[in-house]
C-alpha cells in the first residue's frame, strides 16, 4: 500500500502588508459596507477582529467575516451573520481566495493570512439574494485592489563580513543583482551586510560566485537562518 504524500507547503504566497488595518467603504442602495482588512498569523487573530469590530460598530445590523491562513490557504472560514445562507461570507471568501497577484502573463492567486470584515448599516432597501453577493463581494474585492500588498517568499538569510570602508559599494552591488537587502550590523571590525535568496542549492551557488567576483574572494555567505521575507506588490496588482 502506497503511503499518503505530504502536502507541499508553498514557498511563496501574496498577503497584506505587516501595520495598520485598511478600511474601504462602499455605498450601495443607501447601505453602507465598510470593509476591514486585517493580517492575520492564526483563527484566535482573526476571531479577534471580528470581535473588536462588533464592539466598534455595536450599532450595525451585520458584521459578516471571512479569512484565510496558511501558506497552502488550508484553513478557510466564512460567516454570514444574518444574511440569508451564503450571501455574505461565502462571497467575501470568495474574493480573498480569487486575488490575482501575479501578472498578466503568470496569474496567481495565492492571497492568504488576511481576515476580511464587512460592517453592513442598512439603508432600508432590501438587495435580494443577487444584490447581497455582488455587494459584499465587491466589498472585499475593491477593497483588496486598494490595499498594500506584499508577496512573501521564504527564503535563505545570509550575511558577508566586509571591511567598512567596502559595505557599501558591496550592499548596492548585491542589490543591483537582485538580491534582497535585510540589513546591516556593524562592530569593531567591519560591517556584516545581510541578505536573503530563494532557499535553493543552485541560487545560493550563483550568488557565492558573484560574491567571489565582488570581493576577488575574500567574501563568503555566512548562512543566518531560514525565514519569510515581505516584498511589496504594487497597488492593484495581479
């Protein structure tokens, strides 16, 4: 008997960017939907801004949610709250799962970490079943081509020693090639320059021959851990 595979946990995702919550308000028919975005590491994280915006608008007649979490998008949850049966949250999560944040040639939609609310004052003109949809799904949706975005890449960290007088020329040379910048730390003895690639054998033996270009060989990585790194995605990307 062949033994279940191990689901593949991507290496790269599109999320919201680390800060504040975004908020977008729509008017429709006289109701007004603000939608809250807000990301999210965990379900207590999200259940936690649910919470906070039933506080804050104690008034409003629907707070309906939805969020994803997980590179691999695995835990997925919607709520109506007294919308009619899937009008609302099913809509909502819809629009998170759909985000294309790739180009147009290569289209991705691999939103995930984000936890969306809508806030719904009604105007007193009942949308129907269609109406609902449409308007919290364009909720999200316009929402989402507004807010800043980041793709989020696991990646390999490094640093290189170099004496300080060479950081900087080696730092904008690295980041010319391509490579993301994490930061420098400085002691007595010269500046360690720090830096992430994609956590692949062959990547990390190109960026050690550049480096030995660089420094006519006196450069080395020094690996310094695995981690998520955040690239910001230009607004309204696909």
């Amino acid at each position: 008997m062949t033994p279940p595979s191990t689901p593949v946990v991507p290496n790269s995702y599109a999320t919201l960017a680390a800060g504040a919550d975004f908020r977008h308000e729509l008017a429709i028919k006289r109701s007004r939907f603000i939608t809250v975005l807000r990301r999210v590491g965990d379900e207590a994280a999200a259940r936690g801004l649910i919470t906070e915006l039933r506080r804050e608008f104690s008034d409003a007649r629907h707070h309906c949610s939805a969020f994803v979490l997980g590179a691999d998008r695995a835990v997925q949850r919607s709520n109506d709250d007294g919308e009619p049966s899937g009008t609302a949250g099913q809509p909502m999560l819809d629009a998170l799962l759909k985000r294309e944040t790739g180009t147009a040639a290569a289209p991705a939609a691999d939103l995930s970490d984000v936890c969306a609310v809508v806030v719904r004052y009604f105007g007193g003109i009942l949308l129907g079943a269609g109406g609902l949809v449409r308007a919290y799904s364009e909720s999200v949706s316009s929402a989402l081509e507004l807010a800043p975005l980041v793709r989020r890449d696991r990646m390999q960290r490094f640093t290189v020693s170099a004496p300080h007088a060479a950081a900087g020329r080696l730092e904008n040379e690295l980041r010319s090639a391509g490579y993301v910048m994490t930061g420098n730390s400085y002691d007595a003895d010269g500046t360690k320059v720090g830096l992430a690639m994609a956590d692949d054998a062959a990547v990390i033996a190109a960026a050690q021959e550049r480096l030995a270009s660089l420094t006519s060989g006196e450069g080395a990585l020094v690996a310094a851990g695995r981690d998520w790194v955040d690239t910001p995605l230009p607004r309204g990307s696909r």
